[in-house]
C-alpha cells in the first residue's frame, strides 16, 4: 500500500466490548480495512476504575484491527459518552458599532464567545456547535455570509464533559501507546455513520444505548439542538430481571437475550420458559409474558425520559426521519416499537453507511459508534481543524 495513504481508526472503548475499526482515505471517500474486538477491562458503572485495564483492552482490539489492516496505527479518535456528559445552550454577541458586512472571522469570533462560559470545577468543553445566528435581532440565518448587520449573535450547544473521566481515558489511550487525535460524543459519531446531512435537515435523534450509558443528540436543519444523557441502560433492563426472578446477573442477561422483548404482544408470551435455579434446587418455569412486562417497564421509561429531553429541544412530533437506536442495547427486539409508541415518530436501528467494502457482519447497531469516530477521524484529516479550540466549527463553516 503507497506510503502517502492516509488511515482514520475509530475507537469505541465501551464498558462491555472495546471495538476499532481502521479505514483508509482515497481522496473523498473512505474505504473499510479492518476491525478489531476485545472483551473491556477497566470500567465500573459506567467509569474508569482502572486504566491499566482499559489500556490493555485497547491495545487488544486496536491490535487485532492492525493485524487484518496490515499496517501500525499511531493514532486514534476515541468516543466519550456517559453521565459525565452534558449539553447546554449558549449565545455569544458580537456588538460591530457600524454596520457592516459579516464574514467567516465575524461568525468564528461571534461562536468563541459563545463558548466562553463559566464552567464548574472538574468540566471541560468537549464541543462547540454553532446552531444559528442573530442579525440585529432578525433570527434563524444558518451562514449569514455577506449579510450586514451591526449586532451579530451566535446561537450554539456546547458540550461539556467530566475532565477528569476525559483524561483517564485519555491516559488509558497513552498507555496503550497510541496517540488521541481527538474525543467525540459518542452518539454524535454514530451520527456522523448512520445519518446523513438531509436526514438530519428534516429532524432525526440517535440514541445510544450502551451498558452503563443511554446518550442522545437532536438534529434539525443539520444543527444540533440537543446533547444529553439518559439515566435508563441496558444495565438496568438486566437487573430487574435478576431481582426479580432472583436468579443470577449472568442467568438474567442469557433470558434477557434469549427470550426478552421490550413490548407485550410481539412475542409468544404465554410459553413457558425456564428459569435457572440455584444448584440442587429444582429448575423452574414461568410464563414468557413474565420476563417480557419487567423489560417492557423498564424500556417505557427509558423513552419516556427520551421523550423529555426531545420536548426540551423543542422537537416532539417534529423527528421527521425519526430516532435511531445503535449500541448493543439495541439488539433487544421490540426496542423500536417502543420507541415508536412512547415517542410517536419513526424508529430504526442506525447502521453505518457511505463507507467502501464495508462488511456485511458490521452491519450492526454495535459497531456504528466506531464507524462514526474513524469517519470523523477521516474528517480531521481532509479538513484540519484546530485541535481543542473550537472542535467542529472550521469544518462546519467550511461545509
């Protein structure tokens, strides 16, 4: 392969399974290499309890990757996602005195100060994305190149996030002996997979269900509206089971996956399925609607605290293309009938696309957030944007 090919890796370091995919750039267009997979180490709750763990799970599926690609990667753009994400939104005002003509500087200057907010001790900016822009009080203009104003105002959504969960898994990447391009909000990279531009234009949401986290971003006109994260995860669907039906947490996790469904009516509920019991107790039975009403409350809540946040944004019955689901949570069948009832708008699982010779076994809700971050790291390579100043903004104006 020429020594001038450029390679972007995705690392999608999750509580469960640390995944990579590597990928190479051919001018425009991105072409699949190889992937990588390993068991996680490292995480407790949903945050880094050891990095020596985390990193030996890196370096595992960034290995694994590297061995089907052929080459050695150097560096990596990781996914951050969790509780100790957060979004808000923010608006900076740039006074001119005249009017006068705006231009790329103006809007870049007028979005800096947007982002320049107070932030609590232990928060760091992740991202700066611009919404909109104000022109004398006239609001709603996207690019307002050339337009003339004396006032203009920045709308945008910052994301912040735990400085301190940011570093360790920084350290962790460090440790592995891999160089951080950049970190990204997971579900924004699974965006960046399974949406494209129109989509987001007419009104979509991913939702990113993981282990230990459940985030969510909100698009319209191709802005992010919305970042948060929900306090419902996979974790939880399994515990219930596990307290309920008192078995073990590896037992409720098989029944989960063997037997679970998130909504009444869509399975055989009045089978019987049997229940693991405790060695020389007797095995024992119960009717599938059983599992299926305790995962079918649990997953009621979790779009119903989806739901919420979709209000708060300003977009409920407004999701044109709908939410789409990713992560290993969403391979619970009857997720997006849920979704769909809960939230009354089109539900999907998000599947990466627009990348060449991608293989049919990613085509997986599981594997879109690391396609997503080796996509952005692609970006990061055609556009060169300045690192950890204003992430996302160059590109953006340069769309």
């Amino acid at each position: 392969m020429a020594s001038k090919t450029q390679f972007a890796v995705g690392l999608d370091a999750g509580s469960l399974r640390t995944r990579c995919i590597i990928c190479a750039l051919d001018g425009e267009n991105i072409r699949y290499l190889s992937h990588g997979l390993a068991p996680s180490g490292g995480w407790s709750k949903g945050r880094v309890s050891d990095q020596v763990a985390l990193a030996e799970s890196i370096r595992a599926a960034v290995t694994d990757a590297e061995r089907g690609a052929q080459i050695s990667v150097e560096s990596v753009t990781v996914g951050i996602g969790g509780v100790s994400v957060c979004g808000a939104q923010s608006r900076g005002r740039y006074e001119f005195g005249r009017p006068r003509e705006i231009d790329a500087e103006d809007m870049a200057y007028a979005v800096r100060l947007a982002s320049d907010v107070r932030l609590e001790r232990d928060r760091m900016l992740l991202h700066v994305l611009p919404q909109d822009f104000t022109l004398d009080g006239r609001a709603g203009f996207r690019k307002p190149h050339k337009g003339v104003c004396s006032r203009l105002e920045a709308n945008v959504h910052i994301v912040t996030a735990s400085f301190q969960e940011h570093q360790s898994v920084i350290a962790a990447a460090h440790l592995a002996g891999f160089a951080v391009e950049e970190t990204v909000f997971e579900p924004i990279a699974a965006a960046y997979a399974c949406l494209f531009s129109e989509e987001r234009e007419r009104g979509a949401a991913v939702l990113d269900l993981g282990l230990h986290s459940s985030d969510l971003v909100v698009y319209d006109g191709d802005a992010l509206l919305l970042a948060a994260s929900v306090p419902v995860w996979a974790d939880h669907l399994t515990r219930d089971i596990a307290a309920i039906f008192k078995v073990s947490y590896e037992d409720a996790e098989c029944l989960k996956r063997e037997y679970g469904c998130a909504l009444l009516g869509l399975t055989s509920d009045s089978t019987l399925i049997e229940v693991p019991s405790p060695e020389g107790r007797p095995a024992r039975e119960a009717r599938r609607s059983e599992l299926n009403q305790i995962l079918e409350a649990r997953a009621e809540e979790l779009f119903e605290y989806v739901r919420t946040e979709i209000q708060r944004a300003g977009m409920d019955r407004n999701l044109m293309e709908g939410i789409f689901l990713t992560g290993g949570g969403a391979f619970l069948t009857g997720m997006c009938d849920m979704a769909e009832r809960v939230l009354n708008c089109p539900a999907a699982n998000g599947l990466a696309k627009g990348f060449g010779d991608w293989p049919e076994e990613l085509i997986s809700p599981a594997w879109t957030t690391a396609a997503g971050l080796a996509l952005y790291s692609a970006k990061l390579k055609l556009h060169e944007p300045p690192r950890r100043k204003l992430p996302g903004l160059i590109a953006w104006i340069a769309k």
